[in-house]
C-alpha cells in the first residue's frame, strides 16, 4: 500500500477530485494548509502591497493500493498542472498496514 500526499493549487482541487474519481479513487481527505514556498517577492494591487509568502493550498491525503498508483500520481499530475510557479507537491510513501474499524479488515480489505 501506498500513501500519496499532494500539496495543491486550491483552484485545481475540482479538477484533480474529477481525475481522481475517474481513475477510481474514491476516499480520500482533504484540508486547507497554509505553506510557505520559493517567491520571495510581493505583488502589487491598487497601490497595496501582498505579500505571497503565505501560499494558501489544499493537502490531499490518499491511501490506496500499489496497483493504482501510477495512475493516480498520473491523474493528480495531469489535473493540478498550470505551468506556473506554485502548483505543488507530491510525496508518496509506504504504508505497512491499514483496518477499517467498523469491520476489523486488515491490509487491503481495510482501504477498499
């Protein structure tokens, strides 16, 4: 099993949650994060001045079987894609075991 931790454009989530239904990722969380990233400069508008050291993103976490990764690192890479600084990250990790609590299913049972 595998964990995929994607760092996001909160403008890109309805289309990377799109991707993902379509390559049949069906759980996974979300939440609104605040990060800090590599421009250092400010923008301009009207005559105030923003700073863009706080990103706003969105976090996905997603567990799910090593057979669908490929495709759901493909789905979460083509959706999120703007071309510009900022569209984010993705980290994937080994997981050595899950359950679902309510059935007491283990390891693969336990995430489908």
């Amino acid at each position: 099993m595998k964990k995929i931790e994607a760092i996001i454009r909160k403008s890109r989530f309805d289309d990377v949650k799109k991707a993902l239904h379509g390559v049949e990722v069906n759980f996974f969380s979300y939440w609104d994060v605040t990060g800090i990233g590599n421009e250092k400069q400010g923008h301009v508008y009207r005559g105030i001045s923003y700073s863009t050291a706080d990103i706003q993103r969105r976090y996905l976490s997603i567990v799910i079987s090593d057979e669908f990764l490929e495709r759901t690192l493909e789905a979460i890479l083509e959706s999120a894609y703007t071309g510009k600084v900022g569209d984010g990250k993705i980290f994937v990790s080994e997981i050595t075991e899950a359950y679902r609590i309510r059935t007491k299913e283990a390891g693969h049972a336990g995430i489908n």
